[in-house]
C-alpha cells in the first residue's frame, strides 16, 4: 500500500472505449436470454378522452402472436402514484402517444405488424396543448420530483418563488431599465441509444436490462409500481447509449416491459423506435419568461425579476426550475423569481441536460446583454460590475466562484478586445459577423444513497463496487483514477464495477452530481479500508483478502457554502445577409468546475453540452400540432440538431482551481455547466452581427430577415 500514484488529473483513455468500439459493451437490449418475445407498444392517437372500443381479434389471430396486452387484461399495478408509470390501469387517455397497449410476438417484426392491426375506437374531448403566458388556470409548481435520492426518495425542489427588497419600486426608480419576455421551446433528448428494457420473472422476482443512469433509482420505481420488495427486483445496465436526463427517471415502456413478460412468461425485449421517444421518454418542456432589470448610470444592477410560465402535462406536474439560476448569479438588492406551471395536454417531460438553467439562463444571459447595451458597456465588464461577493439568494459565501476569472481568460483567447460595441458594423462579403459572450452556472451537489464495497486481494488488486452508471461521460475512467488514488494503487489494480443493482446502491448520473456523489463515497471507503489494512494488518492484505463497505458522508459544508460551477461563453457568427443562414465560426468556452479528474473525458463533457447548446440556438424544436396535439417533426429527419456545417471550432478550457469544500477531490459537477450560456452567446453575436434581438428559440433564418 505504499505506492502513491497520481491517477487523478491525467487524460487517462476511457477505459470502456475499446469495448465500445469493438462493438463487446453490451448494452440493455442486447442482453442475451432465454427464448425472448417481442414488444411493440399501442399509442393513443388522440390527445384526451377514452378508449371505449379494442378490436385485438386480428392482431390476436396473427400466427407467432403470443398476447396483446391492453387496459382490459393487464395485471393490476399496486401503486398508480406516479400517472406516468400507472400503465394501462385504466381507458383514460392523457397525452397523444400514451401507451394504450402492448402486442408481445416470437418477432418484432410480427409484433409491430400485429400491433398495426387492432383498432381503437375513442371517446375524444376537448384539449388544451397551446403555451399561453395568461391562462387562469396557471398553478405554483409543487416542486417535489425534481431530483431524486438513491433510494428512490424525491428531493424537494427549490422554492417556487423568491422575493428580496421591493422590485417594483427599485424598477420604477431605475434610471435604465429592460422590460423583455424570452420564449424557449421544447427540445427532445435523442441520445444515440434509444430506450430499451428486457424484463424477465421468475418466481417473484423482477429482472430488468433497462437502459438507465440510474439502477438503484430504477429498481426502486419499479419495486413500488409492482408492489415487490426492492430486493426482489434487480435493474442491470452497464453500458448507456447517451441519455441527457431522459433515463433518470423510469419511463412508462419499462412498466410495459415487465407487465407483458408476466403475462407471457417469458423474458420480453422491448426497444423504442425514434419516434416512439418523441412522446414517452419525456422532453425539456417549453417556457416563456419574462425578465425586467433595473440599474443605475453606472451600470450596476438595482433590479432583477425573472418570471416564469413552464408548461407541464396534465398527467403529472413535473416542475421545472427555470428562474432558479438567477438567485444565484448577479448582486441586485431588489430581486424577485416566480415560476409558474401551464398544465397542457401533452407528454410527460422530464430533466434534459441543465433543466431549467438551459432555459433560464438563455433569458437571463440575453437581458444581460441588452441590458449592457443599454447602459454603454461592454458585456463582459457590465458581467464583472455585478458580480456578487456571496449568494445572493442565501448570503452563504460560495464554496469557490471564478466566473470572473473565465470571463477574463475566455476574453482573452476570443480576442474580445478586438470587437467593435456598435452592431451590424461588420460585414465580410455577403455575411454580417458578430460576437458574443454569456455566463453559466449550474448547481454543483451530492446526491445521498451512495455505499461503497471494497475487496482488496493479496495481489495488490482492488474490485471496487457501487451501482454508478456512466451513460457516455466517462464515469467509469474518471471513478477509477479517483479510487486509484484513494486506494494508493495504479488504475491497472483497480476493477471498478458500475451499473448493477447487485451492487451496492448510488443515486443516479444526474444534476452534474455523479463524480461529487460516487467519488466521495469510494474515498471514504477506500479510507477506512486502508486505515483496517494497517491498524489490524500491519500494513499487508492477509491472504484471504479484505472487503470493506461504507456510506457516503455527508458534507458539512453544505449548509454554509453555495456550490455551483460556472464558466463564460465566447461565440462568433456569421449570418448571411440575404437569406439570413446562421453559421458559427467559433465557440470558446472557459469554465469553473473545480479540480478536473480527468482532463480528456472533461473536456469532452464541456464540447458536448456546447454543442448542444449551439443546436438549442440555432435548430432544435418540437413543433406541436395545436389540431392534434402531437409534436409534428417527430424523428431525426424533420428535428433539426447541429451537424459540423454549423460550427467552425468548439474549444473549451477550464480556470485550475480546486474546490475547497465540495469533496475530496475537489471537483465541482462537469456535466451540465458547458450547455448553459451557449444559447445565449449565439443570440447576442447574432444581435451584434446583425442588429436584430432574437429572442424566441431557435434562431432560425426566418427571424432574420
Ligand atoms: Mo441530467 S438532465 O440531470 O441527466
């Protein structure tokens, strides 16, 4: 045990990479069992109403045909708690594209053949799908559900609203002042893998392959709508085919899953086609907001007011905290966040990647800008002037906070010195040329639920064991260097195993809380195994080996810091003067996430949520058909996400600067951050370029002409 290494900071190669590139890695549909069937979903083809009528005759009659599973046969579930997950309990129809049922056959091909041939008759009624800001009917969101402990346990969200000082008063009183409402439209995740769960029982016991990035989550969802003890059902799922939130929470199609392997009895493979996931894997939901700021000559604020309309379904009133982020990020004495929920009938959505603050931060980061230009600054320094010492919301002083610093940095590799304050100044052939820059923020927490097994051999070698999920980011590199130099080995003697509710149990790879969570966990425990290796063992593994398990710590600090991770965005682009095409030379992003494990799989991780954020810009919309209730561009060919044509080059650096009080590795989450702010970098170099404030989602050419 005397061997220091020095695994953490390194850009060590992912380790699963070979794997998934040699097409080994299995992933959740792929798990081989014993005589499978197939599933294909019934899904309502009206908004709202009932099914009064199912003719199964022929999809039943079919040859290979094994059961078509509908509200009328299907097992009775022991909780309907979560509407999402109350699968076939009842005729009601909640959302078009709601599972109404199920045809299970020997082939997926017969399946989806058969499934064609049942007809549904409805009992439609009136729906309501439209986002209107000035409905009657607006409700404060309860804001449970939002994130989740490891033990299934939902974590209270943040308060619905928040007030400080008089806002009215403090704007009234502003010598310059924004008054400007912000409008976000649903995005949909559309990860690589689509979602896909193999159920099989025996006895009563529940086995699920389900693509997730969360097991322990998972099964515990699963247990309670089964009604089972959580030790009677076991999630597995080692490898994830990107996710973006959309696997945290269990979806409806895996209670489908096992439903129908029961009334089968046989293990049932059940993968989602691309536009099954427009309507039940849930979406970023859409948002108008409003934002009016106040400040004094000298460009300091006196005034911030962030109100929110964020529609949510009918059938479940997940709440997404859109204004949350501006609590924490400028120093106004008058501030003031309202959030407000439009219960529609659509789809059930569900966190994407940085929900709320993606939103939130595009409204807030383009007030900003207008706001600087208002009041003859440049936006990096009007930014810098309104930095606050502590957390505005809680007066707590920031565990570490070195937004300045990027937007320094970040200024300083953009060249932003070179820019020009006046827009539409800049013109090469038929393209107009512009600059612009944003903040991010995102939450850094710990999510509790996290235990840690370690086996130590006499070889030197260590297993290491918790039900962590690595969806794509690199968890599993990045959790090996961490228990490599907690455990004082080399990453070769350290056997990480993630992904199995076998193992012992982790909250989900969510909220940017997965490293801080696991990697706290497996340093407590490689500590104490440590500390029994040489008090009781002079130093030497006995022969027999050893194996220690522990908690997760809490962290102490919580309760007197705010912990957040931030960054500053840089984005040129270029919009063509006749036709109004948006293209982006470059995006510099420069980010504040504490200690970086692993330099490569971060900065990965930062190119990825840029990305993303550029497709939020400029392309990503799903189009809701008011006449029927349905996102229109349902699948890869008619949702529009970026591709190379819309982006030069993406660079992304990070300040060095370790957090003192996050954990202890010092790091601050890393995968959220990189898609704040992008959004809002595009729209204000797009303003710069070409005078024109876009500010409804996507910037697409039509709104520049
Ligand atoms: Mo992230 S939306 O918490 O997976």
């Amino acid at each position: 045990m005397s061997v220091i290494s020095h695994a953490v900071g390194t850009p060590l190669d992912r380790l699963d990479g070979p794997d998934k590139v040699k097409g080994a890695a299995v992933y959740a549909a792929e798990h081989p069992v014993d005589r499978p069937a197939y599933l294909y979903p019934l899904q309502a083809t009206i908004a709202v109403g009932r099914v009064i009528a199912l003719d199964t005759a022929a999809a039943g009659a079919e040859p290979d045909v094994l059961a078509v599973l509908t509200h009328r046969n299907a097992p009775r579930l022991a909780s309907a708690h979560d509407a999402e997950l109350a699968v076939l309990q009842s005729d009601e129809v909640a959302y078009r594209g709601q599972i109404i049922g199920g045809v299970i056959a020997e082939t997926p091909e017969t399946a989806r053949h058969a499934a064609h041939l049942v007809r549904v008759t409805y009992a439609e009624r009136a729906h309501d799908v439209a986002l209107r800001p000035d409905r009657d009917d607006l409700y404060k969101p309860l804001n449970a559900a939002f994130f989740c402990r490891g033990g299934g346990e939902l974590m209270d969200g943040s308060p619905a609203d928040s007030a400080v000082g008089d806002v009215d008063a403090a704007l009234a009183a502003a010598e310059v002042r924004l008054d400007a409402t912000y409008t976000t439209p649903i995005n949909h995740h559309n990860p690589m893998e689509p979602h896909t769960a193999v159920a099989l029982w025996s006895d009563d016991e529940l086995t699920v392959y389900c693509s997730t990035q969360g097991v322990t989550l998972s099964r515990d969802l699963l247990a309670t709508v089964f009604g089972l003890d959580p030790r009677r059902v076991r999630v597995v799922c080692p490898h994830v085919g990107g996710a973006f939130g959309s696997k945290v929470y269990c979806h409806s199609y895996a209670v489908l899953a096992a439903m129908a392997a029961q009334i089968v009895h046989r293990p049932v493979k059940f993968a989602l086609t691309r536009r099954q996931m427009f309507s039940l894997v849930g979406y970023r939901p859409a948002t108008v907001q409003r934002i009016r700021l106040g400040a004094d000559p000298g460009g300091r604020l006196t005034a911030i007011a962030h109100d929110v309309v964020v529609q949510t379904a009918k059938a479940k009133g997940y709440a997404e905290q859109v204004a949350v982020c501006t609590r924490c990020m400028y120093a106004a004495p008058h501030r003031r966040t309202t959030h407000r929920l439009a219960p529609l009938d659509l789809p059930v959505p569900t966190i994407m990647r940085a929900p709320g603050q993606a939103q939130g931060m595009f409204a807030l980061e383009s007030a900003m800008d207008e706001m600087a230009i208002a009041c003859g600054l440049d936006p990096v320094e009007f930014r810098i002037r309104n930095e606050p010492g502590v957390d505005p919301e809680t007066g707590r002083p920031f565990s570490s906070r070195h937004l300045v610093d990027c937007l320094r940095d970040g200024a300083r590799r953009f060249g932003w010195d070179r820019r020009g304050p006046v827009s539409r100044a800049r013109r090469e052939g038929a393209w107009l040329v512009g600059t612009g820059v944003s903040a991010s923020t995102h939450p850094s927490p710990r999510f509790a639920g996290n235990t840690t097994t370690i086996r130590a051999g006499p070889d030197g070698r260590h297993t290491v064991l918790i039900a962590a999920a690595d969806l794509g980011t690199g968890t599993w590199t990045a959790l090996t260097q961490i228990a490599a130099d907690a455990l004082g080995v080399t990453v070769d003697e350290v056997e990480l195993r993630i992904g199995d509710t076998a193992l012992p149990p982790a909250s989900p790879a969510g909220g940017s809380a997965g490293i801080d969570s696991w990697g706290t966990s497996v340093v407590e425990t490689a500590g104490r195994l440590r500390a029994l290796i040489d008090s009781h063992h002079g130093g030497v593994v006995p022969p027999q080996g050893l194996e220690v398990t522990s908690d997760m710590p809490d962290n102490p600090d919580a309760a007197h810091y705010a912990m957040h991770s931030f960054g500053a965005q840089f984005a040129e682009v270029r919009v063509h003067a006749d036709t109004g095409e948006v293209r982006v030379p470059r995006l510099l992003g420069v980010f504040d996430a504490g200690r970086v494990i692993n330099p490569k799989t971060a900065r990965s991780q930062l190119l990825g949520g840029m990305t993303m954020g550029l497709s939020m810009a400029l392309h990503e919309q799903g189009v809701v058909d008011p006449r029927f209730g349905h996102v229109v561009n349902g699948d890869l060919a008619e949702y529009h996400i970026a591709s190379h044509a819309d982006v030069g080059s993406v660079e992304a650096y990070w300040v060095e600067a370790e957090d003192p009080h996050t954990n202890p590795m010092g790091s601050k989450g890393i995968g959220e951050v990189g898609i704040v702010g992008t959004a809002a970098a595009i729209a204000n170099a797009v303003h710069h370029a070409t005078g024109i404030r876009v500010r409804d989602l996507p910037i697409t050419l039509d709104k520049l002409l």
